[in-house]
C-alpha cells in the first residue's frame, strides 16, 4: 500500500473524553515483580537497555544514549538526545525538548552490571 488509510481517520473528542472516563487505571509494578521481570530477563541478549526503563527513561531517551553518555566507574548517565523512528525508515536523533529533559541521573547497581556483561 502507499497510502495510509487510516492517517485519515479522527476520533470524535466526545469519544475520546468518554473513554478517558472508563479507562482502567494501570498500577506499576511493585519491587517483587520488578525482580521477577529482572530475574526471567537476565540472560537475554537485550537484557541491557530494559533497566534503563525501570529507572523511568523514555523509549527514545534509551535510544538516544550512546557510551560518552555513561559514566559507569562514576555511575552516573547523562541525558541529552532522544532518537526515534519515523515511518520505519528513518532515525531520527534530537537533543532533549527542555532543559529539564536534560539531566544527570546515579545509575543504580543493577543497571550498571547490564552494560559490563554485554
């Protein structure tokens, strides 16, 4: 297809504020489920990334990190640029929309062991 057809489609606001309404509340997890996910993810080759999201980075933050920006003997990450794709074809890389996306942030001892063993 070459076009997208749904790119057309809009959802009413009246909808889209009733379904806010109804739209179950999403707990996150507590500390013995977020060891379980750790436990079961450990010996997967993209194990790395995945405790970047428990420290709360977005997708694209993740994405964005190169090595420069790791400081693992100081175990602190600086966050600068976000990378994203657009129409599976294209990566695109920014700097972080405010100065508040841009930080330094410790980085626990479990996400510190990810990159190492990689």
């Amino acid at each position: 297809m070459t076009v997208n057809v749904a790119s057309e489609v809009h959802v009413p606001l009246k909808a889209r504020k009733a379904e806010r309404k109804t739209k179950a509340v999403v707990q996150p997890w507590n500390a013995s489920e977020v060891g379980a996910f750790v436990a079961v993810m450990k010996g997967d080759r993209l194990f790395a990334p995945l405790p970047l999201s428990l420290m709360g980075l977005r997708p694209a933050e993740a994405c964005g990190l190169r090595w420069l920006d790791i400081d693992l003997d100081a175990a602190m990450l600086s966050m600068a640029n976000t990378r994203t794709m657009m129409g599976n074809r294209t990566v695109v890389e920014k700097d972080a929309k405010s100065m508040a996306g841009e930080r330094v942030l410790p980085i626990p001892s479990l996400v510190r062991e990810a990159p190492r063993r990689r």
